[in-house]
C-alpha cells in the first residue's frame, strides 16, 4: 500500500499554519545528539543561517550537545516554542509531538524514516501520528525528509548539506525528496545561486509540494518557484498555485519525476509517491505555464534565471559570442528545445559589421571573434545593436570566465553589465563549457553589474528556452472562460454504455455534425436505406453492449449493391447473435473515402478530472502516437494550440494540395465534445473515433461513450 492510500483533502493548508511552520519565531531541536550525523548538520546549519537565533535542544539523558546545554523537555524551555524539529526515532516520535505542543508548538519537522514508505503497517502509524497531529492542532512537515531552511527570515530547520547558500535571493526550491534537494543547494551554491526558501516535503503527511508552492507563491521575496516531485498529490491546489503565479508573473519551473515505469516503482519504494499519468501531467504543466526540464542543473539554472529576469520583453535571443563555435552549438541546440535566435535587420546588421573585422559576419548569433576581449567598445555596440530589435528580448553573452590577473575579462564583464543596464534589457553571461563560479567571479559580477551567470552554453540554451517560452504563454494567457452547457442533455442511461445510435443522439444535441446514418432492423429496411444514400455504404451493429464493433465482426464496409446489403446484414445479425449481444439494429451510412482522421475524446483522470485528447490516427491513433492533451474547461486559444501541436497539423492546412481544413469550425466541433462531456460527469469517457475532416466537411464517423457501473 502506498502513502497515497492516505485521504488528503485536495484544498490548500491554512496560510496561518503555514506561517507557524516555515516562518517560527522560537525553534527547538529534539532529540538533538553529537552521535547523530543529523542533528550535527542540522545544529550546524542553524548557526550557519540564523546565527545568534535562539534554538532550544532538548535531549532528556546528556546535559549537553553540541557544546550547547540542553533540556529534558520542551516545556522546560523558557517562553515555549513555536516549531519543533523532532530528530526523534520513529518508535518516539508521538510521544516527543506530545511534548512539543505541550510546549505551544503548533508545527513540527520530522526527520524520521520508519511510515508509509514501509507498506501498509507504516502507512498506519503515520495515519495515526496524522490523527494526533490533528488533534493537538499541529501542521506536520515530512517525516521521510530534511527539513526547511527560510533564508530571509534566518530560520533553518533541516539536515541539508552545510553548502547551502545562506545569502537570501529570490528562488525558492520545494523538493519532494529530501537527498535530491541537498544535491540541488549544492549544486546552486558551486553556481552562486542563492534562494528565499529551500522545503523539501517527503511523504507528505500532511504539508504536499502543492501545498509549500502555493504558499511561497505569494511571497514577496520569491520571484520564481523551482520544484522537485515524484507525484502532485493535491492537484487543484497545484493548479492554483500556477494560476496565481500567472498573475503575479512569477515562474514555476519543474522537474517531474517517474517518466518511465521504472522511476514510477522507485518512487513508490522511496516516499510511498505514485505518480501519476506523465502525458496528463506534461499537458497540465504546459496548459498552466508552468516550465518543465529534465535534470537537476536546468532546474537550477532555469528558475534562477527566470527568478533574476522575469518575464522577458520578448521571446527572441540575441546571443554575442567570443567562439564561432559555441555560436553554431547554440543555433543547433536552440532549435532542439525551441530557443528563438531572430534573423537581424538590414539596419542591425549594418551597425555590427562596423565593429566587426572584414571577415566577420553580422547575424544572430554573433561571432564578435575574438577581438572583443581586447576592445569592449566591440560589447558595448553589439548588445546595443542587439537591443534595438524588438523580437529580442535577453542578450546571451559567451565568454570565458574572470580569473585574477585576467582583467580583459573584467572588463568584458564591465562592459556587459553597463550595457545592459543602460539598453534595459536583461542578460547573461556564461562560458561555452561547465566552470564553477569562484569567488573571484561574484566578486567581478558584483562589481560589474552582472546579475547572472550560467555555467555553460548548454544550460544556458536549456534556461532561456524556458524563460522565454514561459515569458510568450504568459503574454498571450488568458484565464478560459467559464463554458455553461448549451442544453440539458436527456441522457437515456441504461448501462455502463451508450449505444452508438443514443450517443449520436447527443452529439446532435451539441452540435457536433455527423455522417448521416439510420437504424434499421430487416434486411430490406437495410436495402432501402443503401439506396436513399447511394453509392457504397458502411454498416455496423449498434449495441449498448459493445465497445470494439470490429472484434466481433460487427461492421462491414464498402457495402454495395442490394444483395450485398441484405447479405451484410444476415452476417451482422448472426455474428451479434453467436456474441449473445442484444441489439438494437443495424447502423446504415454512406462511405467516405477521403479526408482526414482525428480522434477527439474526453477521459476521466482520477487526479486531473476531464482530460481533453486529440490525435491524428482515427484507428491508427496508436500506431502514430501523435496525440494533444489538455484538462477541462479549455477556451479557444487551448483548442487550436492542441492542434497546432500535432505533428500532422500540416495536414489541416493544404499540405501538399489537399484540402484546407475550417480550423475554426474545427475548433467548435471540439469545444462541443468538451461541453458534452463537462454535462456528463457522471460518464468515463466520450470519444469520437474517427472525426473525419474533408475540407469543410467535418463528421463524426463513430462515438463511444462509456460511465462507471
């Protein structure tokens, strides 16, 4: 059994408790000891981070811990606390809760392995501290982690490693697993990445990674969110956390765990965590701005360039260079991951081939060669230049790092941060292949003016990639509106499935067009319904019984001629009989024979709720695995990017001669299955199998809707 077996309300934790918890005026360590590598890490980082705080230990059998005097119980501390960090084992862990709230702590921090990553029997035990918690009106963080360090407000209560930058910034970093986020401060701290709030949350007892987002969202001093997880486990919170962030303009940026099947079981043997359906969670991320990467330095790298700059101007990149090289790494990788490199004016490209050498080349990105180094004037002009154009919107700078006794590095440097300052545009400066910031290089970037140094080109594409295509949603995002059902659907639910013929019934009643058919029930009712259609016609059984008509013979096609109909119909009678389905007749349509194929359907995720699914492939959907998501409600602007996505999008607009497709009929037709199926909560899926677009003709071919016995 998992720790998700634990019910969590999906709605966000008091602000009020989340203040008592990251926020504590009085913090006491319990269970502190010299023999615990835990407890010296985390009396460390107190010291490190709050200086002359006051901590109060507590260890009822040594007198003193870390050259500290201790106390047998948290009521002996003078004026109480607020917050308690229990290092405690697991088997004692309710008791020293007991103690700590008897004290007037309202938070505690448990450090403790030993609950729900061990099965059912630890998924009781946290259960029942969960119930205690609640009961003494505790807000619990972890167990199974860290711990929290508040940078600004000096306040560490965490085991993360002594590398933690404890100059406050305005990242935050919220890490489901407590190793990978000490991993990550140390990383950011080799990069002179410095945060606001590092949570790390663990089994998630009672305080989610939703939960901390949503929170830290609002903080003033936090300009963009990076998170770590192996699952959401309250999504509607997640989900307003991300729309809040939209509007105050601040970045989430993720790295989302248990891609493949492999790391799913991982998780689920590391923190209890399932994690959930990967292709629903990349579309809800892309859908709410938030900025997904695939490893823990563009985590790092990408959300503090997006916390140093904000949003962007612009989405273009113009990029200065040093390395013709680096200039062709950057073109080839930017493409990858969508980094926009704008081609230049005439007028730009005038100005820089005046500060080029006569074999330079003005274009984006730019070899400003190796002359730079001795000319800064050559920076100066080219960011300049560089500016004046409207499509970009961040200068990327390569040149290698300062070192002392280099100073034409420092005066690039110099030269950089002016120009940039006085252009209003922002920048960053890195070198073409991973170096460490030295103390030498913050102090030249102190001097300078420079607010942000990457430690590569590679991570440098993958972070202003992200910023800069967050930066384009965020400008063009709006809210979907809120879509009111049109009609009252009569929903003749008779089983855990619609017949095909009662789901037409309510695509028609939603407007969504369909290819003309009718039920029939003899043979010569078949024949007479063939030749009212004319040419060839597609016949299928028609049962509240059946899902896949095609596994039991149940649908013939290109059915010609009147002996041909009434013989068709003989064989789906009998196949359907043979079956032991019970039918309400056959379905008779005429034959399409061009256009092309889509899939539009609407499923029930037991996390996201509605997921909206469109997909080039009508009965090849699988094979060609070219599929948009998007969770319920959706507005226009969703709708024709999911199209726009499609890798055979291209088909839609006259590729190759074909017809043109009405996207914007198109776009109706799909909002109309969506509306259906927002009236239908009660149903698992609503599914057009094919949608067949023909020009301007748009039918739907088949439907299928299915609910839950």
């Amino acid at each position: 059994m998992s720790a998700d077996a634990t019910v969590i309300a999906d709605q966000p934790l008091a602000v009020e408790s989340l203040d008592r918890l990251l926020r504590p005026r009085k913090l006491a360590l319990v269970g502190a000891s010299d023999k615990n590598l835990f407890s010296r890490r985390a009396f460390a980082q107190h010291k490190r981070v709050g200086g002359d705080r006051r901590l109060g230990l507590v260890n009822p059998r040594s007198r003193t811990v870390h050259g500290a005097e201790t106390v047998a119980s948290c009521t002996d501390l003078p004026g109480g606390i607020d917050c308690a960090f229990l290092m405690t084992p697991q088997r004692t862990t309710a008791a020293a809760l007991e103690d700590a709230a008897a004290a007037g702590a309202r938070a505690a921090v448990i450090l403790s392995q030993g609950w729900a990553e061990e099965g059912a029997s630890g998924l009781r035990r946290q259960q029942e501290l969960v119930a205690q918690a609640e009961e003494l009106g505790v807000v619990l963080l972890g167990p199974n982690h860290l711990g929290f360090a508040n940078l600004w407000d000096g306040v560490a209560a965490c085991a993360l490693g002594l590398d933690l930058p404890v100059e406050p910034g305005s990242f935050a970093l919220v890490s489901q697993s407590g190793a990978v986020g000490s991993s990550m401060v140390g990383y950011a701290a080799r990069q002179d990445v410095r945060f606001s709030f590092v949570v790390t949350t663990g089994n998630e007892a009672m305080v989610t990674v939703a939960d901390a987002v949503h929170y830290l969202v609002d903080d003033e001093r936090t300009r963009a969110i990076g998170i770590f997880a192996e699952t959401i486990r309250k999504p509607a919170v997640f989900r307003a956390a991300a729309a809040r962030a939209a509007e105050l303009g601040k970045a989430l940026v993720i790295l989302k765990a248990g891609t493949s099947e492999l790391a799913a079981r991982t998780a689920a043997a590391h923190t209890g965590a399932l994690v959930g359906d990967d292709r629903v969670i990349d579309a809800v991320l892309r859908q709410d701005g938030v900025i997904r990467v695939r490893s823990v330095e563009d985590l790092i790298c990408t959300g503090t360039l997006c916390a140093s700059v904000g949003p962007v101007r612009a989405p273009g990149v113009g990029i200065l260079s040093v390395s013709g090289g680096a200039c062709d790494l950057i073109a080839d990788r930017g493409e990858d991951v969508g980094l926009v490199l704008p081609s230049l004016s005439e007028q730009t490209n005038a100005r820089l081939a005046q500060i080029l050498p006569p074999y330079g080349h003005p274009q984006n990105p730019l070899d400003v060669t190796g002359g730079a180094l001795a000319d800064p004037e050559v920076w100066r002009q080219g960011i300049t230049a560089m500016a004046a154009e409207p499509d970009i919107g961040l200068i990327g700078v390569v040149t290698s790092l300062p070192t002392a006794g280099e100073e034409q590095r420092d005066d690039t440097f110099h030269a950089v941060g002016s120009t940039l300052a006085t252009v209003g545009l922002p920048g960053a400066v890195f070198p073409q292949i991973d170096q460490v910031q030295s103390d030498y290089v913050r102090k030249v970037k102190s001097e300078s003016g420079v607010h942000v140094v990457l430690p590569s080109v590679e991570r440098f594409v993958h972070a202003a990639a992200g910023l800069t295509t967050w930066s384009k949603w965020l400008n063009a995002h709006t809210a979907p509106p809120a879509r009111t059902t049109r009609v009252e659907p009569a929903v003749p639910v008779i089983g855990p499935m619609l017949s095909e013929h009662a789901g037409r019934a309510l695509l028609q009643q939603f407007g969504v067009p369909l290819i003309p058919a009718e039920l029939i029930t003899d043979a010569t009712a078949a024949v007479a319904a063939a030749a009212r259609f004319g040419g060839p016609v597609a016949m299928k059984i028609c049962s509240a019984e059946v899902a896949h008509k095609t596994e039991l013979g149940g649908v013939e096609l290109k059915v010609e001629g009147s002996d041909a109909v009434a013989a068709a119909y003989e064989r789906l009678i009998t196949s359907a009989s043979a079956a032991g389905v019970a039918l309400e007749g056959v379905l008779v349509s005429p034959m399409r024979s061009s256009g092309v194929e889509l899939l539009v359907g609407v499923t029930a995720d037991p996390s996201w709720g509605q997921v909206l699914a469109v997909a080039f492939g009508g009965a090849l959907v699988e094979l060609l695995d070219d599929t948009a998501l998007r969770v319920l409600p959706v507005g226009r602007d969703d709708v024709r990017s999911m199209l726009a996505e499609l890798r055979g999008y291209r088909l839609l607009t006259g590729f190759r001669g074909s017809k043109p497709a009405d996207i914007d009929r198109l776009t109706e037709v799909i909002l109309a299955v969506a509306d259906l199926a927002v009236s239908l909560p009660a149903f698992d899926s609503v599914e057009i199998n094919p949608l067949l677009i023909d020009g301007e003709r748009i039918e739907a071919l088949d439907v299928l809707i299915t609910s839950t016995p």
